[in-house]
C-alpha cells in the first residue's frame, strides 16, 4: 500500500526554534498496510523503517514502513513487520 506521511513538528536549530513541516511518500505491506487502511485521515502515528528507492526501476525516495504505532484519531495499534 502506498501513502503519504505528513510530518508537523518543532525543532532547534542554532540556537532558534524552527518549525519543520513535509510530506513524505510511504510504503507498507500486509498487516501494516491493513493498520494504515483503517486508519483515520488525520490521524496522528509514530511511523519507524528506512529509507529506499520504491522499487529495482524507480530511484525514488519512499519510507518503507517497518512498524507504526497509531497515537490517535485511528484503529489503537501498534503492530510490527514480520520477517
């Protein structure tokens, strides 16, 4: 299943306080593309994995979710990938 992550948070940054905000494509397979389909649009979660090309033919950037954890407004999950 691919989505997008949209990402809000606060960060410092020389002495400053920055507001980082981006959006990011993902990608998840078996039970965590079923937590992400029930999902709420909205929702808040706590997205782990690495970053990888989509595919061997698309050079890409995508995070390839490994395990999420769904903080609110969703189906209360936390579930990992097997394997």
């Amino acid at each position: 299943m691919e989505f997008k992550i949209r990402h809000e948070s606060e960060q410092s940054e020389a002495g400053g306080k920055r507001t980082v905000q981006a959006e990011l494509p993902g990608i998840a397979f078996e039970s965590l593309a079923r937590v992400i389909a029930a999902t709420q649009l909205g929702a808040r979660a706590r997205f782990e994995g690495f970053l990888g090309a989509k595919s061997k033919r698309s050079r890409k950037l995508v995070l390839h979710v490994t395990n999420i954890e769904i903080i609110e407004g969703g189906a209360n999950a936390s579930t990992q990938a097997e394997g």
